[in-house]
C-alpha cells in the first residue's frame, strides 16, 4: 500500500487536508487496485482518481484487436465534442482519445491477436471508461475513472463528505 498526505506544496494547489492510499494485490493470476480516499478535513473534498493501465498492444495488431465497448456515447477529447460510438471501436487510427459515457457495465475486454486475452473490471463509482493510443506506439489505454474529463472544471467531481472515506476498485487478468 501507497499512501500519499497533503503538505504545504500541495496545499497551495488543492487545499484540502486527506489521505490517498493505493493498494495493489496480486492473486490468482489477477492484479486489483483499490485507491481509496478519506477527507480529514471539515469541508466536502472533491476528488477525481483513476489509473493509467497501458496494456501492451503491438501497433502492427491493433486493427485486428477488438475491445468489448458496450456505449452509445461518448466525448471526443480531439474533436473536443460528444458523439455517438459503435461498438466496435478502431484502434489503428492515429490517435485515440475517446471518453465512454454510457457504458453498460463495470467491465470490458480486449482481445489482442497472438497474445493473451485481457479482462478489467471496476467499481460502480467509476462512470466513464477512457479509451486512449497512439499510432506507432505499442500500447492501448483502458481507464475507468470516476468522471468525465475536466469534472474538476466544472465542478461536477466526486465529493468525500468530511470525515468519510471512499475506494474505488479495478482488476485486470490476463
């Protein structure tokens, strides 16, 4: 376990008094993750956490990977607006940065030809599932996290009520 408090250099940016811990278990073949936040402070703490899992995905095998998308919307973080997605998405384009909304479930799967078949699954309190790579590059993002891109703008991020904790869990096997 990780834990992370604030200091006076954090301070200045986000003002809160917390405690942010990341637990990593491995077992049978499955590794969770488990970052779980407690407000010690006396006023509601926004709160936005997630992960980057890169998984490994040669370029060369990406238009025939498939990722098991089960959304019907999502924001565009290139063209910078909501639209309407397919299930099947395509991972060969130069870049993808594609934010599910909607999507049905708290699990998804990604196929990669040759290689082993990956499988993440996550908490209910992560409600936007982040799709992200790069041409040439040989990786694929598969990222719940706990809002859509730019909640702390708008205001609109998770809240831990002062004295309480929150965990937001996800697993991958492969």
């Amino acid at each position: 376990t990780l834990e992370l408090t604030p200091t006076e250099l954090t301070r200045e940016q986000y003002p809160f008094e917390w405690v942010f811990q990341v637990e990593y278990r491995l077992r049978e073949g499955a590794l969770t993750l488990a970052l779980t936040v407690e407000n010690r402070g006396d006023v509601p703490l926004p709160v936005h956490p997630g992960t980057h899992p890169y998984l490994y995905l040669p370029d060369a095998r990406k238009p025939d990977a498939r990722l098991d998308l089960r959304a019907t919307r999502a924001w565009n973080n290139l063209s910078r607006c909501e639209e309407k997605v397919a299930p099947a998405v395509d991972l060969a384009v130069d870049e993808l940065d594609l934010h599910a909304l909607d999507h049905d479930g708290t699990d998804t799967t990604l196929t990669r030809p040759g290689l082993r078949t990956v499988t993440l699954d996550w908490s209910a309190n992560h409600t936007t599932l982040v799709l992200w790579t790069l041409k040439g590059r040989d990786f694929v993002c598969v990222e719940p996290w706990s809002a859509p891109g730019g909640a702390f703008n708008r205001g609109d991020a998770p809240v831990v009520a002062p004295g309480e904790r929150s965990t937001w869990t996800q697993t991958l096997r492969a």
